[in-house]
C-alpha cells in the first residue's frame, strides 16, 4: 500500500503566524478589554476575535474550514458561558475554572462520537502546512487503521486529563473553603458564659 506523504516544513511559519492569531490575539483581546473596565464574560467574548481571525487565515489559504480554531472558539465562548453563570452565583464564581476547564475535557470527550475526534483537527493544522494539499493529504490518512487509533487515544487522553484536572481544581476549591458566616461565627464563640443562658 502506498503512503501518504503529508507537507509540513514549507507551513511551519504559516501555522506559528495563524498561532498567533488564535491564542495571541485572543489573549491580548482578554487583556485590553478587562484593562477598559469590561465585564469576563464580555472580554472572553471580545478575545473570540483571535480564533476568528485565525479561521479566516486558514480559509484564504486553504479554501477549507479550520476545525482546530473552531474547537478554539468554542472553548472561548465556553469560558464565557462559565463567567456569566459564575457571576450570578457566588459560589459559583469559585468554580469557573474548574466548570471552563470540565467543559473543554467534555468537548474532547464528546468528539470521540463524531465520525473524526478532536485530535484529528489539531493534527491537520499543526502536521501539515496548512495547504489545501497538506489537508487533503492528512485526511487520506485517515484510512490506516493505526492512524484513526492514535487520533482516538490522543483525544481520549487529552478529555481524561481536563476533567481530571477540572476535578482536582473543583476538589481543592471545596477543601479550602471558608465556612458560611453563620457557622463560622458560631465556631469562634467558644462556651457562654453561665449568666448568659438565663
């Protein structure tokens, strides 16, 4: 059977320039925007430009749609889902980390019942030169069975490791919690005084 040479050196600066468009600008979006008196959720919001800009970068050149800067998005959105929810909740604010990083691990997890989990779409931005024909040479591989393995078990250890992680997060959340006013109140008050229970 004959292999599949996928293109990758002559991308290598296209993929670090569209990087940049999906992480950097984003992050530096986030940034500015909380700096200008922005609510989170409305600077996660306005930091969803950078996977934006990166989908349109991938889309001139290769004239196809970019599942990894999709997947970027939707954990942007996501994260501002979780500070919208957490700011209606006090308690819920503690966890938004722990909820954004569950949500991406669920987004893995869920992948694996499409017909090309998450891995696939990360692969075939950063394998490749990001040519219509380094894509198309990465989807061909999609036909040895040890390749679809690997993609599988990439996607499944990356939804392992975030909801882990966002358990873990969520568990030392809980354990350092300080206990509700009420209660922590009357812990402090030590035994009354007998003249004080008449």
């Amino acid at each position: 059977m004959r292999s599949v040479e996928v293109p990758r050196h002559s991308g290598l600066w296209f993929n670090i320039a569209v990087t940049a468009l999906d992480a950097g600008v984003a992050l530096v979006a986030f940034q500015l925007a909380r700096h200008a008196g922005a609510s989170e959720s409305t600077a996660y919001l306005i930091g969803s430009t950078g996977p934006l800009l990166g989908t349109v970068a991938v889309w001139a050149r290769a004239r196809e749609l970019s599942g990894a800067s999709l997947a970027l998005l939707a954990f942007t959105l996501l994260s501002a889902v979780a500070a919208v929810v957490s700011s209606h909740n006090p308690d819920l604010l503690l966890y938004k980390d722990a909820m954004a990083t569950g949500l991406i691990g669920l987004i893995f997890a869920s992948s694996l019942l499409f017909p090309r989990p998450l891995a696939f779409y990360f692969g075939q931005r950063y394998a490749t030169d990001g040519t219509h024909v380094g894509i198309a040479a990465w989807r061909r591989m999609w036909q040895y069975r040890a390749f679809r393995q690997a993609q599988y078990a990439v996607t499944t250890a990356c939804a392992v490791v975030y909801l882990i992680e966002a358990a873990t997060l969520a568990y030392v959340i809980h354990s350092n919690r300080s206990p509700p006013p009420t209660q922590r109140h009357k812990c402090c008050r030590g035994p009354q005084p007998a003249w004080r229970s008449h």
